[in-house]
C-alpha cells in the first residue's frame, strides 16, 4: 500500500457483507426549521414546546447557539441554511441588532435574492464591506407582507427563510417563483411544517405560487419528535451498493416522511437494495446484485442524495447520468467539480458540465491511492469514504467535515468495517 501523503487520511474496508444498526443522526432540515418556528411560538405567542430528537449536527448547533445570543457579531462558518434562516429572522423581529458574517466559502454562496425581498418587506439590512456580500448588519423590526418575485434556480431555502418568519408578517404572503425551481420538496417540507405548528401555508401544484395567511390555528402540542435524516441515510445505502451482501437497520427512519428525500428508498432498487419499513425504523437488504445498467436520474428536487448516489454507482461498476445538479455548484463546496475530479483521480471517466454529470462505471486503471480532495464538504467526504468498499482503500484530505451533519459518520462506518487511519 503506497504511504499516505501528509495531513491526509488513508480509508480503509475491511468487509464486502454488511450486516450492522445504523445510527442515524436527526434530520438537520426538519431540526432547523423546528428550532425558527419553536422560537417563533415561544416569542409571539408564549407556547412551550419541546423537540425531542433534535440533530447534533454542527448545523443545527450554530442555529442554536445564534438564536439564543441575538446581539453582536454572529459568524455562522459556512452553513448557508443558518445563514439565510438567521438573515430573514433577525429581519423580523423588533429590536435585535446584529452583524451576520461566514467563512470565505459562505461569502461566495448566494444571498442578495433573499436580502432584497426582505428589503421589499420593510428589512433594515446593510452590507458593511462589500455589496452584495457578508458580512450584513440587521436590525430588526416589524415586517409587513404583501407579494414577492422570486427566481426558483439557486435555493429553495430563500422562500423556505422567507415562509418560516410568515407568522411575524403583518399581512399575508404570496411568493411568486418564476423559471426552473430547485429542491421543491425542501419548500413542501417547510410547507407541512408551518402546518403541522398551526400557521397556514399553501403551495399551488405547479410551485408556481405560496401563499401564507395570518390566521393561525396552534394546537396543543408540547413535544414535536424529528425523524432520522434521508439524505444521512443515502450514505449507508451507498454501503450496501457497493457491498456484496448488506443488512442494515436504521433506527427512526420512516419510509412515510415528511422529508423528501425518502425517495431513496426507491432509487436503490434499481441497484438491488430493498427496503422495509418496521417497527421503530427502516431495514435494507441486498442479497444479490443487479447486472450493470445504464441508469440516470434528475437530482433536481433531491440534490444531497447525488454524491452519495454519483459514487456508488461509480464503484459498483453502474454507467451513470446525474442530471438536475446545477445547485449542487452553490453548496459548501463546487460538488460537481469535487465530484468529477475525484472520480478522474479514481480513473473513471467522467463528464460534467454546469447542471449534469455522467461516467462509465469502470475504473479505467489500477487505483494508487492518489489522494481525493474533500474540500472540506461533509457530503463530498462521506461518499469518497465510503468508496473504500469497492477499492479496499481510499485517501482523502480530511475528515473532519462530517460534524457539520453526521458526526457520528466515523463511529456508524467503523460498524461495515471502514476506518480511518489519519496521517500528520
């Protein structure tokens, strides 16, 4: 095995069956959404209510920890959820005053769409540096409602941010959202969830139009449980692809979720990988495996399942097309770059543009342990990882990265055999 290079870490498989309970971290969408509209409840209305289950992810942490210090500077790394869902609240809440700013990457990652419709709604939000950029001031107060025009083609989270803080609105709010819309089923989500908390919100079938109304209807509720996460998930389901055999159970997965990347379960079947709902979770099975087929799917609505997805169809020898991922170019990475030039150095042959990805699902030389850039993204660094089933082994630059959603990643992989020795 060729020496690892430095402040690098070697990832190493030692099994091909996979029998193992998988514990899966809480969902961090429905977690962060959770923790808005509980602040939201407890701030307006003085209703108590406790989430049980809540993620651990660094995400959430950071959510947390602002919400609960509402002056000053808050720097919220790179997470671009926290980000624009802290950006909208502080926006509509009287008297907070707060400078918000990120790590060089969150910079890059888009936000004036989400900062000129809070403008339109009366937002007091100034860049301090550089326009269009972080970091921001915000001083809060009292928003109005009224009809918004938002383009659906960078991130869903602008008109999640801007529905969650609906109940602080004065008026009612519709959002229009004009061309190609990414990731619907994250606004659905927010959707059920403002419902399921007691506010009204309404999508029309086309996404075309949302509209939230000031009437409430809160109910009695005092625990609000959250689910195992889907796309947490899509990293163990890559395991049992790229196994011979696999058996694995995840404790409160639910395959009726409200999350929608629970669609999954049904991909996976293309691959051989059967899924059964139980009792207190989900079960997956492969007891054998598929003949190699040209198989595409459109990543769209779902774009955190795609590097899972994009490698283990890669290393089970799948020819693959992913299409439908021109967001994944705004996440905590370039995925799609991360994604192809990890792939060539594994020696598939790749091709990428700004919205597809596609390779032949063989590796068209002896892999040498060249090193697979991370570049700091837990969802690039888990599905590389994870590759080390199909190679034996696999070099990455770090490993540190999962903490922002699975940070218990390592522990669950040392379960199906994969460890990471890392080198200084």
């Amino acid at each position: 095995m060729a020496k690892a290079p430095k402040n690098k870490a070697i990832i190493q498989s030692k099994n091909d069956v996979l029998i193992a309970n998988i514990d899966l971290p809480a969902s961090k969408s429905i977690s962060n959404r959770a923790l808005i509209l509980k602040e939201i409840l407890q701030n307006k209305y003085k209703k108590q209510i406790s989430l049980l289950n809540l993620s651990k992810a660094e995400d959430t942490e950071i959510l947390q920890h602002a919400l609960s210090n509402q002056t000053g500077t808050i720097h919220v790394q790179n997470a671009g959820t926290c980000l624009r869902f802290l950006c909208a609240y502080y926006a509509a809440v009287p008297g907070i005053e707060v400078v918000l700013t990120g790590n060089e990457r969150l910079i890059e990652r888009p936000i004036l769409p989400l900062i000129k419709a809070l403008q339109s709604l009366g937002a007091n939000i100034q860049f301090l540096e550089k326009e269009n950029s972080l970091p921001i001031a915000i001083k809060g107060s009292q928003l109005s409602g009224g009809k918004i025009v938002l383009e659906g083609n960078q991130s869903s989270q602008f008109i999640s941010a801007l529905l969650l803080i609906s109940p602080l609105l004065t008026e009612s709010l519709d959002i229009q959202i004009t061309g190609e819309i990414v990731s619907k089923d994250y606004i659905k989500l927010t959707q059920v969830m403002l419902q399921e908390f007691g506010f009204n919100c309404q999508i029309s079938d086309d996404y075309t139009l949302v509209q939230t109304k000031t009437t409430t209807n809160l109910k009695s509720i005092e625990n609000y449980k959250i689910e195992a996460d889907w796309s947490s998930a899509a990293f163990f389901y890559q395991a049992a692809v790229l196994a011979e055999k696999a058996d694995l159970f995840f404790e409160n997965l639910n395959l009726n979720s409200i999350q929608g990347d629970v669609i999954l379960a049904h991909w996976m079947e293309r691959f051989g990988i059967k899924s059964i709902q139980k009792e207190t979770g989900v079960a997956i099975t492969k007891t054998k495996i598929p003949q190699p087929i040209l198989a595409e799917i459109n990543f769209n609505n779902h774009p955190d399942l795609a590097p899972a997805i994009i490698c283990a169809t890669a290393g089970a020898s799948f020819p693959f097309s992913a299409t439908g991922i021109s967001s994944l170019q705004f996440k905590e990475s370039k995925r799609i770059d991360a994604l192809s030039e990890g792939l060539k150095l594994l020696h598939f042959r790749v091709q990428a543009n700004d919205n597809s990805l596609s390779h032949d699902g063989l590796a068209h030389a002896f892999y040498q342990n060249t090193c697979v850039n991370t570049v700091n993204d837990h969802r690039i660094c888990m599905a590389f990882a994870l590759m080390s089933i199909a190679q034996s082994t696999i070099v990455i630059t770090e490993t540190n990265s999962v903490k922002k959603s699975f940070p218990n990643f390592w522990e669950e992989a040392k379960k199906i055999g994969v460890f990471p020795n890392i080198f200084l």
